[in-house]
C-alpha cells in the first residue's frame, strides 16, 4: 500500500532540532503554538503512531487528520471531545491526504459533528479508489504489474490475501459522500489567522499540507517527516508514473517558500525546526539510492532482483509490496533522465544503465547504509 513509510537513520542534521521534550497521551492534546493542538494517536503497525492536530477557533475546531479505522481510534477521539474541546463543535475536518492512517476517521468525526470533509481533488477520488481496490484484490493490470516487476503468481496470490485484512469493517463510517476541494496556493482562514494550502505530489498524488505566515508553522503531514521518509512508489494503478520525479519537484518547491525557521508539524515523529536541511538531506538521500541502482544495472537485472541493494532483510508481504514499488519509482526516474533503459524479456522487465558519464560518477562503497526494511503506517 501506498502509505507505507520508509526508514532513514542515515542523515541526522544539528541543524534539525526538537522544541518539545514529550508528546501527548493517547486521549490528550498538547498545545504547540498559539491555538495548534498536538494529538497523537495508535496505529496497528511497527510505526506505532500517527500525529493529528486540531486549531482552535472562536467557536469551533479543526481537525487536521483523523487517524486510521477501528474502535481504538473512535474511543480516543470520544475522550477529546468529551474533555479537550471545551465545550467546542468540530466544524471543519482536513486530510491532508488519502491514506488510510489520515482519512480513517474521517467518516466518523464528519457524522458526528455535521462537519464538511476538506480534501484535494486527487486525494479524495483517489482515497475512494483505494478503497474500492481493498475490496475488490487482484486483477490483471495489477498481476502483470508486479509480474513484470519479478513476483512469483505464488507470492501474489499471498500479497492478494494480505490486502485483504485493509479493506473497510462493516462498523467505519466510509469517507463522507461530498468534499471541499482544496487547491494549491488556496488561503484558509483558521483560528483567526491565514493558513495557506502548499501541495505535494510523489508519496501521494496531491499531498495538502498548511502554513501559517504569522505563527511560521507548517502542518506537513507524511510530506516532511524528520526522521523517516515517506514511501515513493509506482502503484499498479498507474504502473508507468514517475513519482520520484514528482517528489524530488516538490522538495525544491517546499525549500523556495518555506522559510528557514519554520516550525514543522509532521504526521509521524516529533515536531521540527530545520525543513530546509531536512529537505535536502531527503532529495540527497533519493539521489544516492538512484546511484546506487545505476551502478548495479552495467549489467541488466529486474526490479526484484536489486532490493537487497537498498534492504538488509528480505521482504515479504507489504513490505514487499513497498519496497517494490520504490525501487521501480526509482528506475522509472532515472529512465526520465536517459540514464536507464528497460526491456522486456521472458515477461519481465529488465534494467540496462546506459548513461556515458556513469564511471565517473559512481562511488560504490561510499554510499548511505541499506534500510533494514519499508516500515507500515
């Protein structure tokens, strides 16, 4: 699944700092800025958290993420309503984009408050998708997909039923029936102040995060994250996408328009300051593992074939599923740069590093440590 999160220890910056010592209990909120309400919340999975925010108004909050399905969750917030917003409606509920982890309450808090969905166009129509696909498995774009990319009929039939356990419960409220659409450059008036909406596209297709000029504060969702980095990967839905491209694009742009003392709200982690090292550390991060494929592809291999350059375990399951799908993305970016070509053989696709200049670029040896594995959200 897409909203998996990849692991990376590699690049820790002094330059990036923690302003808080702690973060909030399950079913409490800690207030971070003027107003900005810190939450954070369980998730099923080896990252065990994500972080949710609400803004308070005059009147009335907003919830930026919802966490993801199930009873767990629907409790938590029960006890933030009952005992953190005094007294307040929520009034407005914001996805910053469509994975499960964001968009899972997103059903219930809108019923329980008569409170109007807020989302990108992308990400809304495309978290509908992905539900429909958790429902209905396997067919036979996805099959030659991941054929193509070197997984056994067998381990696609496992990865099918695995799948399986994502799919809606009958007791989640599905995602509200109509949006409001957020745009790119949009301002939001929030809490009395001026939000604007910045986009991102590569870990999702039009990633919604908020910034606030006044109080320099960036709600980034899983588009900047401190430690780990979001998984970029070519999905079965669109097989021949170059998200990688689009995700290194969008980097350059958060670096133009975000000033240096920005403090950074992230989904997962703890909250920042230092986004434009952190930026760059992350497109330096992406541009070695390119380095590092282009290096072994002298002599043509399949995507499957060059995980255990970029992880020190094998994968099963998701977690074959994403780094999968991240290696692709990779080779499919350094195919848009014409420094790899693909061909197809015995119905699977083969990659060949064509690109003159390779010699005196490469550094084998030199680069960043492998991840031990993709780690689910």
């Amino acid at each position: 699944m897409a909203h998996q999160i990849l692991q990376i220890d590699a690049f820790m910056s002094e330059a990036i700092s923690y302003p808080f010592d702690e973060s909030p209990a399950y079913g409490t909120t800690r207030e971070v800025t003027d107003g900005v309400h810190w939450l954070r919340m369980p998730l099923p999975m080896s990252l065990n958290h994500i972080n949710l925010y609400l803004i308070e108004d005059d009147h009335s909050w907003t919830v930026i993420d919802t966490g993801i399905r199930g009873e767990e969750t629907r409790n938590l917030w029960h006890d933030i309503f009952d005992h953190c917003l005094k007294g307040k409606p929520v009034d407005r509920v914001i996805c910053t984009h469509m994975h499960p982890d964001h968009t899972g309450q997103a059903g219930f808090i809108s019923e329980r408050w008569r409170a109007p969905l807020y989302m990108s166009y992308s990400e809304y129509y495309q978290a509908r998708v992905m539900s429909t696909m958790m429902r209905d498995g396997g067919n036979w774009q996805m099959n030659e997909y991941f054929h193509r990319a070197g997984i056994s009929t067998e381990v696609l039939e496992q990865m099918a039923e695995t799948r399986s356990n994502f799919a809606p419960e009958p007791e989640d409220i599905p995602l509200p029936a109509s949006y409001i659409r957020l745009r790119d450059g949009e301002e939001l008036t929030i809490g009395g102040r001026s939000w604007i909406v910045i986009t991102g596209s590569g870990h999702s297709p039009e990633h919604v995060c908020l910034f606030s000029p006044d109080l320099k504060v960036l709600l980034s969702g899983d588009q900047i994250l401190p430690v780990i980095t979001s998984n970029v990967s070519v999905q079965p839905t669109e097989p021949q996408a170059n998200p990688m491209q689009d995700w290194l694009s969008s980097h350059e742009k958060f670096r133009s328009l975000l000033p240096e003392d920005t403090l950074v709200l992230p989904a997962h982690n703890e909250p920042f300051y230092g986004a434009h090292d952190r930026l760059q550390q992350l497109i330096d991060h992406h541009e070695d593992r390119m380095l590092i494929l282009e290096e072994a592809c002298v002599e043509p291999m399949a995507a499957i074939d060059m995980l255990p350059l970029l992880f020190n375990r094998e994968l099963a399951g998701h977690s074959l599923f994403m780094g999968l799908g991240e290696c692709v993305a990779h080779l499919h970016c350094l195919m848009s740069r014409g420094r790899i070509e693909r061909s197809l053989k015995d119905g699977r696709y083969q990659y060949h590093s064509i690109d003159p200049t390779l010699p005196a670029r490469a550094r084998p040896g030199q680069h960043e440590a492998k991840d031990d594995e993709p780690i689910l959200t």
